[in-house]
C-alpha cells in the first residue's frame, strides 16, 4: 500500500475507532438510538452537500445511482447504524466493535460471487489466511468480554451480526457501479437520506429525547461524531474504493477494536490483557496477508 493511500487508511481506523467511545457517551447522556444516528448523519450530509457545492459537482441520478443510494442508505447507514446504537445499549462497545471486525469476512464471501469479473475481487490463498487470521484475532480479543447469555445483551449481539451481515451486500454493490457515484455525492445523498429515515423512525417509535442532558461532553461527542465519524471517515471509506478491492476497504473494520481497547488503556485506566495482545497481534499480522499482492 502507497502512502497516498496508507495514510488516509490509518486515519480511517484511528477515527472510527474512537467512535465507539464517543457513541457510548452520547448513548449514556440520554440520546435515543434512532435519534442519535438521524442527528448525526443528517448535519454530516449537508457538511457533503456544501462540499459539493463548492468543487461544483454534479449529483447522479440515474437508475442505477438510485439503487446505489437507497441500498446504502437504507441498508447501511440507517439499519446497520440504527441497530448498533441500540445494541450498544445493552453491550460493551468494545464488543460493538469486535463484532464490526466481522465485517471484511461477509464482504469478501460476496465479492467473490457478485463481482466475478474482478479477478482482485476473487477469494485467494492471501485473503483466506487474513481472513482466518483476522477472525481469530476477533475471536481472542472477545474472549476476555463477559457475555450474558440469559440478558438482553445476548439479543444485541445477535441483532448486530444479523445487520453486519446485510450491511456487507451494498459494500460490494457499490464497488460494482462506483463509476457511477462519486464518493462525495454517495455520502451527501446517502447521509441525508439516513438523517430523515432515523429521525422519523425515532419519531414513529416514540424515542424521549426530553432525557437528553446536553453537557459539554454531549456537545463535543455529538460534534465529533458529525466532523470526524460522517463527513471525514466516510470521505475517506468511499475515496478508498477508487484504488483497493472491497475486501480491502472493509479491511478496516478489524483494526478498531484495537484502538478502543488501547484508549480504554490509556485514557480510562484499563488493564490490557494477554487475551487482547495476542489478538492484536493476530489482526497485525492478517493486515500484512490481506494487502500482499
């Protein structure tokens, strides 16, 4: 991997990463799930929408652009989104995010099969040892979380991989036509969308957001969510398309359950186990497999 491309990957990881600490405060300031994800992806749009008004590009809406939208918009962003802020509720979210690291394994199964044309798209030798590298890695890491099977929790989890699952489809949809969409467009359209889809679902649902307690630390979580977790990230996610394979790109769903744990370390005084080195090793390496040509 160039630096043209390593750089804005490594950003991508460190930024959402951090987003699950940032989601699990606004989580515990009272901010309903639904609501959360419609208020930050909605202002995250615009911020797209101003951005391409000022390069003056122009916004697609082809046949195909529309399926690209509504896929992603519908399937992605809002469903996967809306229930892993709810699953968030009732889980770690660390495990929120080890989960997430499932990511790359449902979309590289699909690539194989959907975009068969591609040979970059194909399952190899190299992307199998990642994959199962990566997994394990995941697997490690987790074992050090305590899991109720008899709570609520054990729903969450279940919903959450249900929803990573049929996030993987529109991933690898849009790598198919990105020469459709641009990356920027994708966002503005997508994002919006999701804005006025959870913000009504919050209020068909009837979500109380009179708890909500905006504090200093509500404001900055919601602002960093907007800027880094909307606008900057998914900039970056979908301009990463136009030079890797969907494998790839998703890749980056693996690395970040390592920057929680390490914030958790640094920041919050946690105890960084064995369980949790090993598996950061085993991720490390799968990294090095998934890019080798």
């Amino acid at each position: 991997m160039n630096k043209k491309i390593l750089f804005p990957f490594i950003a991508l990881c460190l930024i959402w990463g951090s987003t699950w600490y940032f989601i699990k405060i606004s989580l515990n300031a009272g901010v309903p799930p639904f609501y959360g994800v419609g208020l930050r992806f909605f202002f995250s749009g615009l911020l797209f929408l101003v951005y391409i008004y000022y390069k003056k590009l122009d916004i697609p809406f082809s046949k195909q652009a529309i399926k690209l939208y509504l896929s992603f918009g519908l399937l992605n962003f809002s469903l996967s989104y809306g229930m892993t802020y709810w699953a968030t509720q009732y889980i770690f979210s660390s495990i929120s995010s080890i989960l997430w690291g499932l990511f790359p394994l449902f979309t590289s199964l699909m690539a194989h099969f959907m975009i068969k044309d591609d040979p970059n798209e194909r399952l190899n030798k190299n992307k199998i040892s990642a994959l199962f590298a990566g997994l394990c890695g995941v697997v490690i890491m987790s074992l050090n979380q305590e899991i109720d099977l008899a709570s609520q929790s054990f729903s969450a989890i279940l919903v959450l991989i249900s929803v990573i699952i049929i996030a993987a489809y529109p991933s690898v949809l849009y790598k198919k036509y990105s020469d459709e969409v641009g990356p920027y467009q994708m966002n503005a359209v997508c994002q919006i969308l999701t804005g006025f889809v959870m913000l009504g679902a919050s209020y068909i649902f009837v979500e109380d957001t009179s708890a909500i307690i905006w504090n200093n630390e509500l404001i900055l979580a919601t602002l960093y969510l907007i800027v880094f977790g909307g606008f900057i990230s998914w900039g970056i996610y979908f301009w990463l398309y136009q030079y890797l394979n969907v494998t790839q790109v998703t890749y980056v769903a693996i690395f970040p359950p390592i920057v929680a744990i390490f914030m958790g370390w640094v920041f919050l005084g946690e105890i960084l186990s064995t369980k949790e080195i090993i598996g950061t090793l085993f991720i490390l390496g799968s990294s090095v497999l998934i890019y080798r040509k």
